[in-house]
C-alpha cells in the first residue's frame, strides 16, 4: 500500500495494484500512515490497533456513564478492557478494533444526541 497512491486508496497489498482486501480501507489506511512515520517493526503496525483499544472503551465508559452512571459505566468499561476477544484483537494486526471503535463512537454520537440534556 505504500508503494503508490492508486494502492493505497484501494487497499491493494500487491505492487501491481491487482489484489484487494475484502474489509473497509480506513483500518489498512490508519495502519499505513503508522507504518510510513515509523517504519516496518511489528509494533508499528499494531500501535494504531492498540490506541484504537483504549479509545473504545474510553468512549463505551462515556456512552453508559451519559445513561446508567458512574458504577455501572466503570463495570462496562472493566469488562470491556479486560474481555479475552477484545484484548487478543486490541494487540493484533486486525482491522477489526478500528471498526469497533468506529462503531463504538457512532453509539456514542447517537446515544448523545438522543439524550434530553
């Protein structure tokens, strides 16, 4: 993806630009621009994975404290930190924590503006 533009708008892994991935750029996106300010390591590509993570359950925490309150928020927020799935995929090279923060913030968004505050 870092080889042209045409690649890395399309998420392309090859040089050609003839192969594609079947899951949305914007976590491939957010994972290369890591990669090109940092380098090829292996914690480059995970560190975008990672800081993804700790926002989700930062906004989750946010999300239910707006509704339930602060004990029932913390509890969210804890089982969501520490749940075996969402760890393994928050220290992985997987688009998947991208998305789930993503989702995470548009029930956020929409349990903010859906509030009678």
């Amino acid at each position: 993806m870092l080889e042209n533009w045409s690649n890395f708008f399309f998420a392309s892994f090859d040089p050609i630009g003839i192969v594609t991935v079947d899951q949305p750029p914007i976590s491939f996106w957010i994972q290369s621009i890591s990669i090109k300010i940092f380098g090829i390591t292996p914690w480059s590509a995970s560190v975008p994975h990672v800081i993804a993570g700790i926002l989700s359950v930062l906004i989750l925490y946010l999300a239910i404290n707006q509704t339930f309150g602060n004990k029932i928020a913390g509890l969210t927020g804890i089982i969501a930190a520490i749940i075996p799935v969402n760890v393994l995929m928050d220290t992985r090279n997987e688009p998947d924590s991208i998305q789930i923060f993503i989702l995470t913030l548009c029930v956020y968004f929409l349990n903010y503006w859906n509030s009678d505050k």
